[in-house]
C-alpha cells in the first residue's frame, strides 16, 4: 500500500487543509458530525459539512497556494476591493 492509498483511507486530523471536491473550496477540518467532517475556510466564515470521500488532502505546493490566495483576499477587502469573504 502507497502513502497516497493509506492516507486516503483515514480521515484528515482537525486542522488539516483539504479540498472538498464537490464544491471546489479549500478548508481546514474543524470537527465531525455523524458521518461527516466539518471544514471552514481558510479566511474564517461558516463551516460546512462534507463527506471523508468528497476530501482531498492537498500536497504542499496546493496548500501554499490556497494560503496566497487567501492572503491576495484580504489584502484586497482591506483595501476596499473584491467580496466580503465567503460565508
């Protein structure tokens, strides 16, 4: 068994940054619910729920770039630009 393999099998630890496949949306693991893994987004908001299956965990190059991206967002609300972040 690959690294790849064993960690798609177990679910990501709270604070890891996944991307939820079915909506496209980097977050990071804050909890569970039944079946279900709670993610925020990286900017803060409301959680939402996603199933283990729907979760990739994201290589490092993916994660840095969620992160700048992210920074890119709030660098812009505070200078008045763009959308309020998402909720």
């Amino acid at each position: 068994m690959t690294d790849e393999h064993a960690h798609k099998s177990s679910p990501p630890h709270i604070g890891a940054t996944v991307l939820d496949t079915a909506l496209n949306r980097v977050g990071r693991v804050m909890g569970a619910e039944g079946p279900y893994l709670q993610l925020r987004p990286l900017g803060g908001g409301l959680e939402w729920d996603v199933a283990p299956a729907d979760l990739h965990p994201l290589t490092g190059a993916e994660l840095l770039s969620a992160l700048v991206a992210e920074a890119n967002a709030r660098s812009r609300r505070a200078l008045g630009h763009g959308p309020p972040p998402a909720t």
